[in-house]
C-alpha cells in the first residue's frame, strides 16, 4: 500500500509520507480534514483526501451510505 503526504490548506505545510491507516486515524481524530490535500507520489500530484476512498475511514463512508439508504 503506498505511503501519503499530506498538504494542509490552512498550514501550507507538507506532512508524512503516512500509510493509510494513520491517515484515517488522524481524520477521525479532526487532524486531518476532508479538504486537505494528499499525494502518493512524492508531491508530484495533488487531490484532496475526499476523493482518495482508500483514505476515508470506514466509519464515515458507513454513514454517508446510511444518508443515502434514508432519502
């Protein structure tokens, strides 16, 4: 599984390189947010962690699917 860096918006500052998991810790615990942006390249490319589904806890896609399942 490949390693992340992640680049906090509100900071500039560029973190990691992190593995999957402590990334989805830190984002259940607030430090990482939704529009932070993530590279699995070395910094090369950039996108924000919301559009890396391997990176999104568990836990919140169980609750995103809940949402839809409800409408």
């Amino acid at each position: 599984m490949p390693q992340y860096q992640v680049s906090k918006k509100f900071r500039s500052k560029i973190h990691g390189p992190y593995p999957a998991k402590k990334i989805r810790h830190y984002f259940l615990l607030g430090r990482i947010r939704s529009t932070d942006e993530v590279s699995s390249d070395g910094g090369r490319t950039w996108e924000p962690l919301s559009q890396v589904p391997e990176l999104v806890p568990d836990e919140l896609l169980g609750k995103k699917q809940m949402f839809r399942n409800a409408s």
